[in-house]
C-alpha cells in the first residue's frame, strides 16, 4: 500500500517509521537540531511549495528520507490508519 504525502510524492506505507506535526514537534530544540542536520545531509524532501504542515521519516532501500508535507500529520495518520497500516497509534498526545 502507498500513501500519498502531497504533490507527486507517494511512499510505501511499510516504510513509514513516523509521522509527526511540524508545529508540534519544532518547538523543541533536539528536534530543530535533527531537522537542520538532516537537511545539511540532504535526506529531506519537500513534497510541495505549499506551508509545511508535517513531516514523515521513513525508511526506503536501506536510506532515511524525511518527507516535508502540506498534510497535516492527522490526515495522514487517518489515511495509514484507514489503509490497514497502522494497528495502534500513539499520538503523543494522551493523558
């Protein structure tokens, strides 16, 4: 199965490791820093000129690729959900 990240972009779902809110995320700082590398790394990919919304770090023929999305981590977490791949998910976010 394939989820759709935005623009042309598609990624096999099995390769997903995580899918995470931009906002969120960035605030902190071992986030903004593991951002920065991996783009200094070149494994980030922005699927689109739109406002970044998320980002999903997956996994692709042994290469890390972190895929920046105009879809919001919620949609995407509902579209892996919806397609079978993804039993429980942990947001994050519970009490």
């Amino acid at each position: 199965m394939y989820m759709h990240l935005g623009g042309d972009t598609v990624v096999k779902l099995k390769d997903v490791i995580a899918i995470m809110d931009l906002d969120v995320t960035s605030t902190s700082k071992i986030t903004r820093e593991f951002l920065a590398v991996a783009e200094e790394e070149g494994f980030v990919i922005n699927v689109s000129d739109d406002l970044p919304k998320s980002y999903v770090l997956a996994e692709t023929d042994k290469k890390s690729r972190l895929y920046v999305s105009p879809i919001s981590s919620g949609t995407l977490l509902k579209r892996a959900a919806h397609m079978g791949g993804i039993g429980k998910v942990r947001t994050g976010l519970e009490d």
